[in-house]
C-alpha cells in the first residue's frame, strides 16, 4: 500500500499506543509529503475522531514545537477540525499567540476558530491577532467566517506594526469619535475608485472633523508611509505594505481630493506614488493600488500643483499599470482644456516660486536664501544679516521662520525631481518630433524659470538655423545674434543629417565655454546603416550575443519607453522588448532570450531569469501583428488573428535615419549599461564560468558607438587634466602611468588591465561615481562609464598614495 492509504495502519498504531509526539511527527510528514488540498483524509480524520479531545488537544500540542510554518498549522485544523475549542482555551492561546506573529495564517479556517472560541469565552482578542485575521481575510475570495471579523466593533481600524499606521492609532486613541468613523470609513476603500456613496460619506466625516484638522492630519500620516515595519511578522518584508492598512492609505489618499488643494498635498501624492511603486525583492513594487490611488486623487485636484505631479510622474514612472491610469488622467485633462497631451504637459511645469530663470531669492528675516539650479540639481547659498555667505541657515531663521525654511526645503526636493523628469521628457522629444511655434516654444522652453535652466544648456533650430542661448540672446555657433521672424518654427537640433563641421564646431562651443548639457545632444551618438545590414537587409545583428543582467535591462527598458516583460524560466514564448513609435506610424523590436536552464543558479526563486542573450533589432509597420519567439531557440513566429497575413518586417533601408539611429542607441545603451562584462568582479566567468569569454571579449574588446563617442570627448578632455602628462589614448585604452604600474583602462567597460603583462586589476566603483570635487568639466550628463574612467585614471595615476587595501594587494604582486 502507498500514499495516504497505506499511512493509515501507522497512524492507527500510533493511536492506539498513545505516543502524542511520535504521532504528531507522523502527521506532519504526511501533509508535508501529500498535502491537503485534494485529499481524501477521512480515513485519517475518522481515527482521529474516534479519540477523546483531550487525546486530540494533546496532540495539536506537540505538534506546535516540530516546524514554525504553514505545514503545522494545516495539521492542527486537521486534528482539530470538529472540536469546540471555547471549552479548550488551553490550546486556543498558544495557537492564537502562534497566529498573531504571521502575516497570513493559512489555515484559515481555524484561525476563525479559534477566534471565536476566544470571543466566546469574553476575552478580548490582541490586536496582532485581529491584525492576521484582516491580512488573511484581504487575500481570499469569496465570503468566508474570516471576512464577518474583520468587521468587529470596538476595534481600532488600522494593524499596528506600521510607522504610519502606529501614529494614526496614537492620535486616534486622543480625539473624538469622529475621527475614528472618518479611519473607519477610509478603510472601506476596497474599489478601483471611490463609488458616488463613499465619497458623499467622506465629505460629510471631512466636514465634520473640519477641513484644516483633516488636510493636516492626513498630511501627516501619509507623509510616513513606506518607512519599515515597527512590529516584524512572519512572511512579510518590512518594506511591504500591510494589506489591510493599505486600503486605509488608499481611502485617505481619495479624501485629500475632497478638500481643497494645497501645493503639499499634491507633493505629497507624488512622493506616495513614488513610494508606493518602490519594488521590494521577490515581491515586485510595494502596492500598485496605492500608487493608482494617490494618481487619482491627482486627477481629482484643483490648482496647478496636481497637474504639475501628474506630469513628472508620467515621465519617471515605468510599471505599466500605474503609467496607464497616469496616461489616461493627463488625456482626460487635455480633453478638458482643449489641449494636446504635449501641451497639459509642458503647462503643467511650476516655477516654484523662482523670479528667474534658475534663480530664487527668499528674504527670511535679516538673512537671505539664495536658490541656484545648477545643471540638474538644485542648492541654497545663504546669507547672513551682514550680508556674509554662510554654510547653513542662520540660527534666528531655524527659530523664527521654521515653516518657511520647510517649505523652502521642500521645493528644493521638488525642483529636483522635476528637472530630473524634464529631462527625461526632453530626451524623447527627438523622436516624438515636436516642433514649436517661436513665441510659445520661448516661454516654455527659453524664459521659463525651471525648464529654461535645462533650455538655455540646449541646441535648436529655428527654421533650419541652429542657435543656443548665450549672454542674453539666441546664438549661432559663430556666436553670430539669431533673430528669429515672428512665424518661425523651433525644433531641438539633432546631429543626424547636419555637417560634420557644425557638429564639430559645437562640440568645440559647448567645451571652450563649459556648457554641460542635461543630456547627450552635441555629443550624441549617430548610427547610421552598416554593410553588414545592407545585406541581412530585414534586422540588425550590431547588438546580438551579448549577455545582459535581465532585471537591469528590464528597468532601463521600461525608462526608455519600451514595452518588455520579464522572461521566465516556464515561458513556452516570449513577446520581444518593443517601442511604439506613433509619430512615425513604426514599431521597433528587440529581441532577447533567456539563458540557463539551472533553476536557483540562472534564475530568482520565482523562476525569472538572471539573465538573457541579445537577438535581432526590426521594425515593422505600427499595426503588423504581434511577434513571439519559442523558447528555447525555435524561431519566431507572427500571433494572427481572425485570418490576418503575415507582415513581414521593414527593409532597414526604409527606416527614417533619425528613427534607426535613436532606436540603435537604445539598443547600445542596454547592453553598455546591463551587459554582465561591465561587471569588474566576473573576471571568473560567473556561474561554473560559463560566461568567462564573453566577459573578456567585451570588457576589452572592441568600442560600442557610444564608447567611440567617450574616446573622442576624452581625447580633448585628456590634456586638461592635472594627470594629463601620465595619460596616453591609445586604441580601446586610456594608458595611465603610475609609480608603481601602468594601466590600461577600457573605454568601454571600464575595466583595467596592468602592465607588462596584462594583469587584470578589479576596482569595484561605488554606486555614485564622482570625477572628484568638480576638477573635470564634462559636456554633459548621464554617462557614468565616462564618470568611471576619470576617476579610476585619477587613482591610479597616485598608485602610491591607494590606502584601500584590496586594490594595493593587487598591485603589489
């Protein structure tokens, strides 16, 4: 006999015999080995049924101590499973205390139970019990006992065991009754959006609490959301979000939108989105609902600060989901204005307060604050009441000015996460091909106070004439006064289909006169059609068999406006990494594979792959059918429908030169960033060093476009350095000379090599590289490669003066 049939005659004897800890033991191999869902344990059960409950209880009993999980829990709702435990409180505590220190209790049915044997009894049940009830109770479907306790009176509506939520409890357990009804009913918010019901409840607990008390509070609360766990459970990441409590953040996001809009409660909704979308391994972005909440209390708000957030969000935000309900909320308000989405987003950008361009002055007191944009961030010098530069404000602005100086702070944050966005946003202006009519692209580009910080660092064209803005006026690269006609058209300039002499010429302008540029615009990569995809004629092989950290590429995917999913282990297809392009009616597609068929070594726990090896770039016409690939190297194949033919990819040849080259630079931007030979620590190859070739060819191997780009900005930039005179370009190299070696830095991974004999040197930068206090300039923003070979150069031009030891021992050898 086998299985659960053949157990029978031991679980028998066992009874029989009485041995309470040896029987348990055996019970719990049992559900361990067989489960419990889809068996038959009635053989097992009617033993069990046949024993007195004291037997029983003893039994539940022992089996507590023999695993702290899931499988224990299951095994005492078996054993216990017909008992009236309100005459059992002996087990009931222990189970209740077991209980109370989980996330969710799987053995659903006896926490209700146990539950209420307690109430039963006249005892009170411990919030972390009422706590587990809720968590276990959100994850189930259908109606269930679990679902009437979560309702019970005279219990606070919100888990402790959350900063947040324990301060709320804190403020609730010292006002009046209001309060607790206005919680309460926040914790009701279990719909996509509130029902026309909800909100006139909400509205009426608003009002009576009274608007000011209630934007303050809420503020407050929700200003500590996403800290970590105060109380940890079993099963939940202290970053996680308790489930139940998540509604009360969701329904008290909906009900700022019901009182009247404040620049800090839109502030506030944008850093919840934020939060809410801040991904916790192994669990993905902490809770989607909140995020897709706080952007629909965004769309609800008057004022201009909520449009403001919307907009910055839309250009930072990539898990799809909450994109779409950003998406949809910024049409719906173009709709409204009569406007075009472009336009509600370019409207949507505050001055916050600055008088100029780049500039803010606050008097506050006898001090003054002054607030400069510089580059893409922001700082405050301050000023003392002698007129004097001061580090840090003044004491009598702390003690006299206290909300001003937060507010002041605040913005600094806020103008920050703006410009980081704009930035975003005018970096794929290239191929949205926006143009501007010259009076309205000057005030929303020019003259702006926030976005001409970023504007006036840039290169347009008026017309077909290309200009920057320098010592008051619009320039050309001659420095020669632009003065456009009143009708002209205003484009961002790209270097694609210009003279190589002006490109050059305003590189030279941008350097001469160190001008960083927000992004890669006088220096960008051009791609134009190789041999090599004149003859395979339909795809581009430039970027295939390289191996790329999955997530990684996953992420900067999603930030550069392409659409991929995760590829999984268990996937029989795979759809590729693609970018829509409206404008141009195209759709690009990148294909990728993952790679490794040793579950744990190549994959998460949740079978994703670590990483995947690069295929194919095509284009097809916006509305070809979808493309998947069978895993596992079967080809490719078009998803028809409803009789539809086949669409075969565009001829490369055919694709607008911006559009290849934009989408190419992509390309070589996932595999510079994500590709595992970046890695300096993967010298071995990685797993059983299978990847060791790959990593040595592309960690000195030969230059991406944009590592030629980074050789020719340093071939200027070289002889400006303090270290120029033990600096040498060669090749794929920057040569660096120390007093101890002499080192070959790869212009393309980063990576080092030491003479004579070509010994691998692994500098592990850290996660923000500096080039050290401001001593290079560099044309622009965003390559942090670049940034890595300065200031690896820097160090090891100095050899004798390295203190960290892992990188002296290397060279010593």
């Amino acid at each position: 006999m086998s299985g659960l049939t053949g157990a029978t005659e031991r679980v028998r004897e066992l009874t029989d015999g009485e041995n309470v800890e040896e029987l348990a033991a055996e019970l719990l191999r049992l559900v361990e080995v067989h489960g419990i869902w889809g068996r038959d344990w009635r053989p097992i059960t009617d033993i069990l049924d046949a024993k007195p409950e004291a037997f029983r209880i003893q039994v539940a009993l022992a089996a507590l101590p023999l695993e702290d999980g899931w499988g224990a829990d299951i095994l005492v709702e078996v054993i216990l499973h017909n008992v009236p435990l309100d005459r059992h409180l002996n087990v009931v505590e222990p189970l209740l205390t077991r209980a109370a220190n989980s996330g969710t209790y799987y053995a659903y049915r006896l926490l209700a139970h146990l539950a209420d044997a307690w109430l039963q009894a006249g005892r009170e049940l411990p919030l972390p019990v009422i706590g587990v009830i809720r968590r276990t109770a959100h994850g189930m479907y259908g109606k269930d006992r679990l679902h009437d306790l979560v309702a019970l009176p005279d219990y606070p509506a919100l888990n402790p065991g959350e900063e947040w939520a324990d301060h709320a409890l804190a403020d609730l357990a010292t006002t009046g009754g209001e309060w607790k009804a206005l919680v309460a009913h926040a914790v009701t918010a279990t719909s996509s959006k509130p029902s026309s019901k909800w909100e006139k409840q909400a509205r009426q607990l608003l009002d009576a609490v009274g608007h000011d008390p209630a934007q303050a509070t809420i503020t407050r609360w929700l200003a500590l959301v996403g800290r970590p766990r105060t109380v940890p459970v079993q099963d939940l990441d202290d970053a996680a979000f308790d489930p139940h409590n998540a509604l009360g953040i969701r329904g008290l996001a909906w009900m700022l939108a019901f009182l009247p809009a404040r620049p800090e409660s839109a502030r506030l909704l944008g850093n919840l989105v934020e939060t809410a979308l801040r991904k916790v391994p192994g669990i993905g972005p902490r809770s989607p609902m909140v995020a897709n909440a706080a952007v629909y209390a965004l769309s609800r708000m008057d004022g201009d600060a909520a449009p403001a957030q919307l907009a910055r969000l839309a250009a930072r935000v990539t898990y799809k989901g909450t994109l779409k309900v950003l998406n949809t909320a910024l049409d719906a308000r173009a709709t409204a204005l009569g406007l075009t989405r472009d336009e509600v987003e370019e409207l949507a950008v505050p001055t916050y307060g600055l008088t100029e361009v780049g500039r803010r002055t606050e008097v506050l007191g006898e001090a003054t604050a002054e607030l400069t944009i510089t580059g893409t961030r922001t700082a405050i010098m301050w000023r003392n009441a002698k007129g004097r530069e001061v580090k840090a404000p003044p004491a009598s602005v702390r003690r006299d000015h206290a909300e001003a100086l937060a507010e002041l702070k605040a913005s600094v944050k806020d103008i920050d996460k703006m410009l980081s966005a704009q930035v975003e946003r005018l970096d794929q202006q290239f191929l949205a091909q926006r143009a501007w009519p010259y009076k309205i692209w000057r005030d929303r580009y020019l003259d702006h106070p926030l976005v001409g910080a970023l504007g006036r660092r840039l290169i347009w064209l008026i017309d077909d004439q290309s200009c920057v803005y320098a010592d008051g006026d619009l320039r050309g690269v001659d420095d020669v006064k632009v003065t456009p006609a009143e009708d002209a058209v205003v484009r961002l300039w790209h270097p694609i289909g210009r003279d190589v002499n002006e490109v050059l010429a305003w590189r030279d302008r941008l350097e001469r006169h160190e001008i960083t540029q927000p992004f890669k615009q006088a220096h960008r990569e051009i791609y134009l059609l190789t041999a090599a995809e004149e003859n395979t004629g339909v795809y581009s092989n430039r970027y295939a068999a390289h191996i790329l950290r999955q997530h990684q590429f996953h992420a900067l995917a999603a930030q550069r406006g392409w659409h991929n999913k995760l590829r999984l282990m268990v996937d029989d297809v795979y759809t590729p990494a693609t970018r829509e392009l409206t404008q141009w009616g195209l759709r690009a597609e990148f294909w990728v594979e993952g790679i490794g068929d040793d579950y744990g070594t190549d994959t998460l726990d949740s079978g994703a792959y670590l990483r995947l090896v690069t295929d194919q770039v095509r284009f097809y016409p916006a509305e070809a059918p979808e493309n998947l690939a069978h895993a596992y190297g079967r080809g490719y194949e078009q998803w028809l429908h409803n009789g539809a033919d086949p669409v075969q990819p565009l001829s490369l040849d055919q694709v607008p030169p911006l559009v290849l080259s934009e989408i190419m630079r992509d390309v070589d931007l996932f595999v510079g960033v994500a590709s595992v030979g970046n890695d300096p620590t993967w010298q071995d190859g990685g797993p059983d060093g299978r990847f060791r070739e790959y990593w040595t060819s592309y960690s000195f191997g030969e230059l991406s476009g944009t590592a030629q780009t980074r050789r020719d900005l340093l071939r200027r930039l070289v002889p400006r350095l303090a270290i120029a005179d033990r600096c040498m370009l060669e090749g794929r190299f920057l040569h660096v000379r120390g007093d101890i070696r002499t080192y070959k830095i790869h212009l393309g991974s980063g990576n080092i090599l030491m003479t004579p004999n070509d010994q691998y040197l692994c500098i592990v930068p850290k996660q923000a590289s500096e080039t050290g206090a401001g001593q290079v300039f560099l044309p622009f923003e965003g390559d942090r490669v670049l940034a890595v070979i300065l200031s690896k150069a820097m160090l090891l031009a100095k050899d004798t003066e390295i203190t960290d030891p892992t990188i002296a021992r290397q060279i010593q050898r």
